[in-house]
C-alpha cells in the first residue's frame, strides 16, 4: 500500500505540468475551507437541519471527489497546462471579459448599475457587432435589467444621483 502512494506521489511530483492534478488541488483547498467555516454554524436546531447541515456535507462530498479526481489524475493522464488555455481569438475575448468585470466592479458603486452595466455589456458586444449597435444594446440590455430588479423583484440595485 505504501509503494502505491509513494508512486503515486513520485508520478505528481514528476509531472509538475499535470493540470489535472492541480486544479483538483485548488478545489480540494477550497472545499476544506468551506468544511471548516461550516462548523462555526449551528449542525441542526430544534425544528431540523441547522445552517451548517448542507454546508458540511456538500463540502464534505466534494472533498472525497477530489481526492478521487486527484488519484485519477495522477495515475492515468497526464494533462498539460499549456493544452488547456485558449489561444487567438478566444483569448483575448476572455480578457476582454475579465477587463469588463474589473471595470464593472470597480466603478459600479460610483457610477450606477446602468453606466457600470452598459461598459461590461459594451465590453461583450464591440467583439462581434458594430459599435453604435453594441453600444445602443448595452445600454438597452442594461436599463431593462434594472428595471426588472428593481421594479418586478424588488432587488435594490446600485444606482447614481440620477437614480439609474
């Protein structure tokens, strides 16, 4: 039994460019975190399940998936890092994404949900559509959305002096 483990490490170690293994690392540190954040809530209370019922046992769950994606992994495939990022065209529209949503919650508690909105939404639609219509779009897209937030569901959404 310790050979297998010892194996199983050495085949980790050796292969460093294993994506596999470390995303299933990553994962596994974020389910122990929420495993143990879950015990600062109370298991059950006195009408049933407690706060903390789901919370320990999703995670609990998840942590024996990832032990089991970890072993399998390492020991049947190797994947490299470099066979998962995308290249070209999908690239940059996924850094255009990530720009968008640092710009978006950088400014969206100064300038409002509708300014915020229309630069994130512009920031998807200038890739594949001409500007005037990604911009009038955006700024469309993101009016009726907080209409419906807060108007239909009752949502409080960031808004400026104008109220929008």
């Amino acid at each position: 039994m310790l050979s297998i483990f010892a194996s199983l490490f050495e085949r980790m170690c050796h292969g460093v460019n294993n994506a596999g293994v470390w995303a299933g690392i990553v994962i596994l540190v974020y389910a122990i975190t929420i495993f143990y954040q879950s015990f600062s809530l109370d298991y059950s209370t006195r009408l049933g399940p407690g706060p903390g019922f789901f919370p320990r046992w999703l995670s609990g769950g998840l942590i024996a998936l990832t032990l089991m994606y970890i072993w399998d992994s390492a020991k049947n495939t190797i994947i490299s890092g470099s066979d998962l990022w995308p290249t070209g065209r999908a690239l940059s529209t996924i850094l255009s994404m990530l720009g968008g949503l640092v710009v978006f919650t950088t400014i969206v508690d100064y300038s409002g949900f509708v300014i915020a909105g229309s630069i994130l939404l512009f920031a998807m639609f200038i890739r594949d559509y001409k500007w005037y219509t990604a911009l009038g779009a955006s700024v469309a897209i993101a009016v009726l959305l907080l209409f419906v937030f807060q108007s239909l569901l009752g949502v409080t959404l960031p808004v400026n002096e104008f109220g929008w």
